[in-house]
C-alpha cells in the first residue's frame, strides 16, 4: 500500500484555519504583506504553497526567539 501523497497547497480558507484565524483575516494579511507568501492561481482558486508557509512561520519562530534571547543578555 502506498503512503498517502502529503499536500503541496492550501487553499486560502484552508490556510485561516490551519492559522486559527478568519478567512477574512488572511485575505488581509497577505494584501497587506504581513503575511509574504507567494499566492498561486490554480484555475480560479488563489493557493499558497505550504513549503512556503513553513518557510514564513519559521522565521517568524527564529525571529522570536533572537529577541528572546537579546532580552534575556541586556537584562
């Protein structure tokens, strides 16, 4: 049997709710550029790659953590 194909794209109301977020709030993130993913057309429906996704959140995540730790050496 052949393990299950991992999912390359997520669809913009399948991406608010991987992020707990409203569907409108994602429309506006990304209009805004606080959310700087690439969005893919796919026919008619815009998608955002969840390479690129994962890319995003972990400089989000390293970024966290530098000014936790530049806190931590000032104090």
């Amino acid at each position: 049997m052949s393990a299950p194909v991992p999912r390359l794209t997520l669809t913009l109301p399948e991406l608010a709710e991987a992020l707990h977020v409203d569907r409108r709030t994602v429309y506006r993130l990304i209009a805004t550029g606080e959310l700087p993913v690439p969005v893919i057309r796919v026919g008619r429906s815009p998608r955002v790659r969840v390479a690129d996704l994962e890319a995003h959140l972990e400089q989000l995540a390293e970024a966290a953590r530098e000014a936790g730790s530049s806190r931590r050496r000032s104090a």
